[in-house]
C-alpha cells in the first residue's frame, strides 16, 4: 500500500467528524464466520439480526454529548468483561478521532507567514 | 513524478506519497549535500534517508490501525475490532476467558499509543509536503526543509520505535 493510500484509508475511514457510534456483539464463532472463507460477516452485525447480542452501545455527538446502553444480562459471558471491552473500544474511537485531527496541525501554520 | 496542480489535501498527500522521488531527484540536482551527512560517520545512512524509512513506517502503522484488530485465543473464541466511518464494532465470539479480553484490551490499547504517535509524525511530514507544494518542489527546498526537520522526524521515530518493541513483549494470550 502506497503512503497516499495508507493515510486516504485512514482520513476516509474517520474523516466524518459528526457522530461516533460505538457497538460490542457476543455471539457463537459459527454464526459470525463465513464458512466458505473463514472471514467474519461484519454486515451481519445489527442489532435486529438475531444472531448476535448486543452488549453495549455508545453513541458520542459532535458536542461530546454522550449516550450509552449496557444489556442486563449477556448470555453464556462475562458481562463485566465485554463492558469493559466496550469501554476500550470507545476510547480507541476517540483517539482515532483526535488522531485525524493531530494529522491535519500539521497543516497549519505556527508563525505567521510561514 | 506526478504533474501536482494545486494546494489541496490531495495535492498534500501525493507529495508525501513522492516523498522519495523527490529527495532522488533533489540530490541529483545538488552536487554537495553537507547538510545530509550525519557528523562522524561515513557508514550511516544520510539522516534524511533515516528520517524517509522513519516516515513510511509511521503511515504503515496508520494502516494497520485504519484495518481494526483481530485475535484469536487459545479457547478457540475470536475478538475483532472494527472501524468503518463513524461506526467502530467489536465483537466477541465464542467464550474467552477473563484473561483473553484483558489481552486484546492490552493490545488495542498499545495500537492506540502507536497511532497517536504515528499521527504526530505524519503530521510534521503533511505539513513539509505543503511547504514543497508552495516551493514547487524546488531540490533545495525539499532538501534543506527535510533536513531541518530530520532530527525531529527521528525523534519521534524513536518514540515510536519505543513503543513498537514494547508491543513484541511475549504475552500469554493471543497469535
């Protein structure tokens, strides 16, 4: 992958700086893996699929308003565990969102005239 | 070379992109380069050299961060991290121990260290490649403007390497 199209992949990837939505499933390895290519079937992943659980969303609005939900229960895991899961994937979102903006400081100047 | 027309963010990116091209092409046209020979050393690669393998490593980990992260573990359960636009999932299949998600916790959060690190280097390098987009990409200043910034480029690639070498300490779960 050539240097332009690592950082397009990457700007592209998080450059929509309006809401970051955040989602953790448990599920069964079979139900979320493509037999034939062994690849996970990330399309599948909605919360009416029936296959998978949701554990815990994090919706995070361009204010920094934040909006969380946590199922009760998860079934056959250790709710703590995923919750804590879920929690570092929302930082993780968050640093890639703030990392696209350390990305393009560069871009501005630091005196004037330069 | 690619013909660059303009200012833009693309622009920006296609001259990073050239980054080698251009420093060729610079030192071709320049006879003597004392400004890109590391004092005392005949051996060691041109600090702008240095500073070049630096910079495509950084944009490497930027990719490998833009992919997510994956994991299998040892109980045969899958943990994956994916990032698509404004969505980040991940998922959990199977049943890994308490130890295993601990693990993937611990790897994603040194991919973020690595980012935020990245990001800080490819920043300097974005903001270089405006400068030689403004100069047209004149060898002397491409060369002069890379050389003055090599010694941070390097310093931030240590950082960087720091916390790569940190990230190949064994752990006990995990590929």
């Amino acid at each position: 992958m050539s240097l332009k199209d690592a950082l397009k992949k990457f700007t592209d990837s998080i450059a929509d700086l309006s809401n970051l939505e955040i989602t953790t499933y448990t599920g069964k390895l079979e139900q979320a893996v493509d037999a034939t290519t062994g690849q996970i079937k990330w399309d599948d992943f909605k919360p009416t699929s029936g296959k998978l659980s949701l554990v815990a969303a994090t919706l995070v609005r361009p204010n920094l308003n934040t909006v969380n939900f946590r199922a009760a229960v998860a079934e056959d895991a250790d709710l703590k565990s995923l919750l804590d899961l879920h929690t570092a994937a929302v930082d993780s979102a968050r640093t890639g969102r703030m990392a696209v903006i350390k990305i393009f400081m560069g871009l501005i100047p630091t005196t004037p005239g330069s | 070379m690619r013909k660059i027309q303009g200012n833009s963010l693309e622009d920006q990116l296609a001259a990073l992109e050239d980054l080698t091209e251009h420093v060729t092409r610079a030192r071709q046209v320049l006879h003597q380069l004392p400004l890109l020979k590391v004092e005392g050393t005949d051996e060691s690669p041109p600090l702008v050299l240095q500073a070049i393998s630096i910079a495509q490593a950084a944009v490497e980990q930027l990719e490998e961060f833009a992919s997510g992260l994956e994991r299998s573990y040892p109980t045969g359960s899958v943990i994956a991290l994916k990032r698509d636009g404004q969505l980040c999932r991940a998922t959990v299949l199977g049943n890994p121990s308490e130890e295993e998600v601990a693990a993937f916790i611990t790897d994603l959060k040194r991919s973020d260290e690595q980012l935020w690190e990245s990001a800080a280097l490819v920043s300097l390098l974005l903001g270089l490649a405006s400068k030689w987009l403004a100069a047209g990409f004149a060898p002397p200043v491409v060369l002069h403007t890379l050389a003055e910034s090599a010694p941070q480029v390097i310093a931030l690639g240590m950082d960087l390497s720091r916390l790569q070498a940190r990230g190949q300490t064994p752990h006990s779960a995990g590929l």
